[in-house]
C-alpha cells in the first residue's frame, strides 16, 4: 500500500541551528503517527513544512505518492492536510462560526456553516455552540473549535501539536474517542507530543526526533513511558526520591482570600484558604484560567488584599507588597518566563538583581552593587547548571528550560522560607522539569514550604505531599497526596464542565 | 443675548457639515485601527488633503477633481507610514506623531500661494418639492453630495466589517496577527491597504475642510481635527454607527458654541472656543471608566509590530 505521507531527507536550518537533518519517515492511511521529542528537537519545523510555513531547504515530502510542497497552508489544505494548532491560532473577540470561517477556504454563509458545525460536532460528540466568543471558552471547547475547523474540510491528514497539554484528564478521553473513530474512518493522525503515556495510549508507531535527527521508531504499545523517554533524551532518567513528609510548624496561613481579577476573561479569587507546613510540597491543580495567575499575584505581593488574609510565620502581610514579602521569607515565581518573572531584553545579571536585591543586599543607598549581583547571577548559573555564554546575554536568548532554572534558582539561591511556583516545569525539556522538580524537593527537605502550582498531574503526583485543586477561583480541602488517584482529581478540576463533556 | 436667534433647523444643517470632515477621517482610523494598526498621523494626512485637494480644486475648477486628489495625496502620505511601520517595524506611534508634524510642514509649503483664494463652488443638491419642504426639507434633502457620502460610507464600513468575508479577516488580523499568519493570511499585505483607506479617508475630510466648510485655504486650518478623529474612534469603541455619534456630538458642540458667540453670550469667546475639546476630554473620560466594556471592543494587537518569525 502506498503511504499516504513520505518524509525523506528533509533538512532545514535556521541561522546558528539546523532545526531537521535529513528527517524522513512515512504514514499510512488510517495510522495514528506520534512524533515524539523533547522541545527543540525540531518537532514544530517539520510540522510547520508540512503544513506549508516554512519550506525545507532539502528533502523531499509524498502525498499519496504525488511530490507535495505546499507554498502557503492553503494549499496544504486544499490537499487535505489540517492542523491543530498548539497555540495562536484562535481569535478571541471573535465568535465560533467566524473563527471557523476564518480557517477554511470557501466558508459558506454564517447560517449554513453554523448548522454544519452543529452537526458536525454531534457527530464526533464535541460538543459546541457556534454563536459563542471564542474568549468566554474553556481550553476545552477552544481545541474542539480548531479541531471542528479541521474535520469540515474532510482532512486526509491531521495533524495534532500537544493538543493534550490544556485538557482535563476527562477532556483528553472525550478527544481521544474522536480521533479513534477519524481513524476508524481512514483519517490519517499525526500526534506531537512528549506525553509518553497518551502516545502509548493512542498512536501506532512513533519516529523519535532529538536535535532535528531522528535517533529512533518503535510501536508504543510495546515499550514503556520509561524506555520511550530514554530515547528521546539519550540519557538515563532518574526520577525524584520522595522522602517521608513530616509536617513542620505553619508557616503560611491563607484565610479567605478574596481577590476580584482584573482582567475581563480572568477568574476572581473566592474565598481560598489554606495553611502551608515546613517542610511541606503542596501541590494545586486546575484546568488553566481558573485563578492560577490571581493566586500568585496574591501571595506574591503583586496584587493587595486584607492584612489578615495573608499570614507568615504568624506576621499579617496582605497588604504588604513583593519586596516586604521578600525581605520576610515569601518568595514566588509566575508561570510567564518572558515578561513576567524575567525581563526578556535585559541580563541575567539584571534579571537577578530584580528579585534578588533585597534578601541578597545587592544594593547599597540606592546604588547597585554590580560586582555583588553578577556573582550572584553565576551562582545561580552554576548551581543550576543553566546553559548560557555569560551573565551578561540577555534573558530572551536562553532556551525555555534554561530560562527556568535561572528563575527558579534565582529564588531558591535566596533561600526562602515559602516559595511558591507556577507552571514550574511548562514547556520545558524532560531533563531540565527532573531537575527543577529535584530542587523543589530538597527546598522542602531543608524547612521551607512550596506551593506548586501547575496543570501536569503526573508532575504534582511525582512531587507533592498535600494536595488541594483550584476550580473557578474557589480552593478545594487540602488532603494528603498518597492514594489520590489521576480520576479523582479530573473531576474536581473538571467542576461541571465534565459533566458537559462527556453528555 | 438674544437666544431666537438660533434657529434649530440651520444649527442641525449647519452641524452636519462641520461634523463630516471628522467623521470621514474617524471612518478610516477606525478601520485602521480594526487592522491592529495605530495612526496618529491623522492630522497630517487630514492636512495634506486639505491643501492638495484645494490646489487640484482650483486648478481644474472641479470640486470633485479635488476630493478625489485630496484623497489620493491623503493615502500617498499614509504610505510613508506604512512602510515604516510595516516594512521596516518602526515605532508607530512616533512613526504617526512624524506623519503629523511632516503633513503639516509640507502643507504649508505647498499652499504657501494658495491663500486668500476662493475654490470653486460646491454646492447643496436641490430636489424639486422635497427639498422645499418646511424643516425636514433642508435637514433630509438639503445637504451637499459628500454629506451622504459620509453616511453612506459609515453604513459600507459596518457592512464591510460586520457582514463580509473580507472584513472577518480584518478584524482577525486586529484581533490577532500571530493566528492570522499561522492560517495563511497576508497580515502586512492586509495592513497595508487598511492604512491606505485610512490615508485616503482622512484626506477627503481634509478637503471637505478647505473646499466646503471653510472654504478658503489656511495654514493650519485643521486645528487638531484628525486627533479629534483620533478620540472619536475610542469613543465609538471601534463602531462605525457610534462614529456618527461621536462626530456629530462634536460638530454640534462646535457649532453651538459659534451660534452662541454670535447671540451675544457674556462669556469670553475664547472659553466658548474650548467647549468642543473639553466635551471631547470628558467623554473620553467617561469611555474610559468602563474598561471592561472597552477592552471587549477594542483590537487586542493594537499598535503591536508584527515580525513573521517563520
């Protein structure tokens, strides 16, 4: 049988980095195809080259035996190649039918198409109103827009960029069952991804992508998440050594917390309350948008409330801003690398003075003391082993994992007492998430208490002691991590929207 | 003071015409602004129609000749804009307030030996019987060609935006260039002839200024018409009914406070001059106290560069 899509030879390289090198590999009517590696393995170029971005310096790609090299994704779509997109592809004042009709070449009129997206998502059981704003969606319901988008063209070949990374573990399973029947219908799927265990789930072979090259294929069905993972790596794993938790005094006491969001598609605080223990990892969980970001703006200093909502080491602080709170033992560090927890244009050496110089004294009347910052900038470096030429390169130039452990070293380097994180380990490389996870731990087992917030079950179940889920703004009860199970917790993330789905 | 003076009928008639120039330059900001692009240069290119248009007024003798030069020239200066901004990722609002100040310099220069002349007439239509009707007569019927221009272009513009292909892919290259590249649009291309609109519609309200309402060529004749253009655009929330509102809530205030002066009101002219600006300032104000509401309307990549990175 002749595949439906062969890769051979594709090459292309950027200034300074060659994306994909010689990447060949072929897909077969009705298989589901994982692409799998780590970020910057080259995953997202030779996606882009298929749909028509970005166009291969060398190498040649089949479609049904015919030579395809598609100029612009119009003419990837017109010969039945769609793609969900990862991110930027929605628009969010605009509704779902014009949101549609923006990816589809020949859209008919407003009425017509709406009734096709109705019964086209009853048909794949996704459920979705066509007037709505894409903004006052869920992740959910946005992914099923782009994938609605995808399957009115009658797609040959879809192709998949992390769709699972936003989803509830019960969103994921309604998805899942949609691409089974597109399969079963002979909808070619390629599925990028480095979660192991849905591509054991779900894919019948995978082509395994490091440094743009592929260094392997095998049937994920019959290898391990383990054995998988070393491949993509090229190294061992050592996973966390979890040690037996033993409460410690309470250092952070958060008594109905209440804090109105700012941000017209944000999600208000309502009442979160909760009490963080020496030596305690207490993990949050929650579908993005639900008050993550309103979380650790509160607890940060960044956003004010009640003196008496706030409590550390029995002091009221709600009212006091990021540095008092500093200077006090609470440090944080926000989801965003690039604007938030880190100025993109300036140094990494900047970038340490900004959250470092009053627990770290590198300042003195109001002068900066540079020598003193840029030693402690390479402290940081060194012991986290972030790869950079200097201190002096800017923030924006370090790759999304090394950015990270610079953030997060940047706060643990000023030994804190709390220390709360979000999104830890987002979009960062499986070694660098092992050893970011690793410092959190060895925080706690000093006497500090972390507060992690993030929407990776597998990393909160891997490091967590205590457990709570944040949905809509309101905090569930704290309760113990050992015998919670991944279902449990969907459903609390979940709220109604589960029972929505799965209808 | 003698308030009879005023006559009701002459002072909507009256404000109409003074409102028109800036609903026309609000008209194609907004739509600027639709595309994600912020032009502050609508005062220069409101100028440089003014002066271009008068000049093609009176050297033909046609007034539309000069509508029509007065919106090509508007749209040749939007392009120096455009290219910075587009082409070569300058700072557009410094790139707009140089349009500005550019547009007003090169105005002066070339109407330099223009002034103290009069154009050519451009005059009301006159339909048999309707326009002869008491009242509604001179309101409906009575007003000069590019007055329904205007409505007629604010109700192509709603359409345009609201109901047509084209328009949604406006809006989505507003809303988001980054997702608008990663579909396949041409977000430059796009922004482009936005501008390009934008240039040509301020430029024909710069000559509505020197052809109809003044009518007389005069160094700096726009007296910060294109920033009220600028303020009515926010006003709108980015509408083009609202946009009529907004322009002729102005030209209303303007001409009431002319109709004023001349009725003798024992306040100093001067301070009856600043109403139209302050009523602007307090509006804004008040838009601007409901941030959810705008932020809602307004194109999330306002103003935003947009650098292909594929």
């Amino acid at each position: 049988m002749t595949p439906l899509l062969h890769l051979s030879g594709l090459t292309k390289a950027y200034p300074g980095v060659v994306a994909n090198d010689n990447v060949g590999f072929e897909i077969a009517p009705g298989e589901v195809h994982a692409l799998l590696g780590e970020n910057g393995a080259g995953k997202s170029t030779l996606v882009k080259m298929i749909y028509g971005l970005v166009r291969p310096d060398s190498g040649e790609m089949r479609l049904h035996g015919q030579v395809f090299a598609p100029h612009e994704p119009r003419e990837a779509r017109a010969s039945g190649v769609a793609m969900v997109f990862q991110h930027f592809s929605l628009f969010e004042a605009l509704s779902v039918a014009e949101n549609i009709a923006l990816g589809m070449d020949d859209a008919p009129e407003t009425d017509a198409l709406s009734d096709e997206i109705r019964s086209v998502s009853k048909k794949y059981g996704l459920t979705l109103d066509p007037d709505r704003m894409v903004g006052d969606l869920s992740a959910g319901e946005r992914q099923r827009v782009e994938i609605v988008r995808c399957l009115l063209q009658n797609p040959k070949l879809l192709v998949m960029d992390e769709p699972t990374s936003v989803l509830t573990p019960q969103e994921v399973d309604v998805l899942f069952e949609t691409l089974r029947r597109l399969r079963d219908e002979g909808t070619s799927i390629l599925y990028i991804s480095h979660k192991l265990e849905e591509i054991r789930t779900i894919c019948d072979n995978a082509t395994i992508l490091r440094l743009g090259k592929v260094v392997g294929t095998c049937v994920p069905a019959e290898e391990t998440s383990r054995t998988m993972a070393e491949m993509m790596v090229g190294t061992e794993l050592k996973s966390p050594t979890k040690r037996p938790y033993k409460p410690g005094r309470v250092l952070l006491d958060v008594k109905n917390l209440q804090l109105p969001s700012k941000d017209p598609f944000g999600t208000s605080l309502r009442d979160v309350s909760f009490s963080l223990h020496a030596g305690e990892v207490l993990g949050v969980a929650g579908v993005a948008g639900n008050g993550q970001d309103e979380l650790l703006l509160a607890l940060s200093g960044e956003e004010l409330t009640e003196d008496a909502a706030i409590t550390l080491k029995g002091i009221a602080i709600g009212s006091k801003g990021p540095n008092h709170r500093r200077l006090q033992g609470l440090l944080a560090a926000p989801e965003e690398r690039l604007g938030h927890a880190a100025a993109p244009d300036m140094s990494l050496t900047e970038n340490a003075l900004l959250t470092g110089h009053a627990r770290q004294r590198l300042t003195n009347k109001g002068f900066v003391k540079w020598q003193a910052t840029e030693n402690f900038a390479r402290a940081i470096i060194q012991r986290f082993d972030v790869r950079t030429p200097g201190a002096s390169h800017a923030a924006k130039s370090l790759s999304g994992g090394n950015l990270q452990k610079f953030v997060i070293g940047r706060e643990i380097m000023q030994r804190p007492d709390v220390l709360v994180v979000n999104q830890p380990t987002w979009g960062v490389d499986a070694s660098a998430a092992a050893f970011i996870r690793e410092a959190l731990l060895e925080l706690a087992e000093q006497g500090a208490g972390v507060l992690v917030i993030s929407q990776d079950l597998d990393e909160l179940m891997e490091i967590s002691d205590t457990f709570a889920v944040l949905a809509e703004g309101r905090l569930s009860r704290v309760r113990s991590a050992s015998g919670v199970t991944i279902e449990e917790i969907g459903l609390l993330m979940g709220g109604t929207e589960v029972d929505h789905a799965a209808a | 003071m003698d308030l009879s003076s005023i006559s009701p009928v002459t002072l909507i008639v009256s404000l109409m015409a003074a409102s028109t120039p800036i609903l026309l330059a609000a008209l194609g900001e907004l739509v600027v602004e639709k595309s994600g692009v912020l032009n502050l240069g609508v005062e220069g290119m409101m100028i440089i129609g003014a002066v271009c248009g008068f000049i093609a007024a009176v050297t033909t003798g046609s007034p539309w000749l000069g509508f029509l030069f007065g919106a090509i020239c508007g749209a040749a200066v939007s392009m120096i804009f455009a290219v910075l901004t587009q082409y070569l990722m300058a700072n557009q609002v410094a790139t707009g307030l140089g349009l500005t100040m550019f547009g007003l310099g090169l105005a002066s220069l070339l109407g330099h030996s223009y002034t103290g002349i009069n154009p050519p007439a451009f005059s009301q239509i006159h339909i048999p019987v309707l326009s002869d009707l008491p009242v509604v007569g001179r309101i409906v019927f009575g007003h000069d060609p590019m007055i329904y221009f205007s409505l007629a272009l604010t109700f192509a513009i709603w359409y345009f935006l609201t109901r047509t292909r084209g328009g949604l892919v406006l809006r989505a290259v507003g809303e988001s260039h980054d997702a608008a590249h990663a579909l396949g649009y041409k977000v430059i291309r796009i922004r482009m002839l936005a501008i390009a609109f934008g240039g040509a519609c301020a430029g024909l309200g710069g000559a509505y200024l020197s052809l109809v309402r003044v009518p007389q060529w005069a160094e700096g004749m726009t007296a910060g018409a294109g920033w009220i253009a600028l303020a009515i655009v926010v006003f709108a929330s980015w509408k083009p009914g609202r946009a009529i509102i907004g322009a002729y809530l102005f030209g209303g205030v303007t001409v009431l406070q002319l109709n004023l002066q001349a009725a003798g009101l024992a306040i100093s002219p001067a301070y009856l001059s600043m109403t139209p600006y302050l009523a602007t300032i307090i509006v804004l104000v008040i838009m601007a106290s409901d941030k959810k509401r705008q932020s809602l309307n307004a194109p999330a990549s306002l103003g935003k560069t947009f650098f292909a990175s594929t």
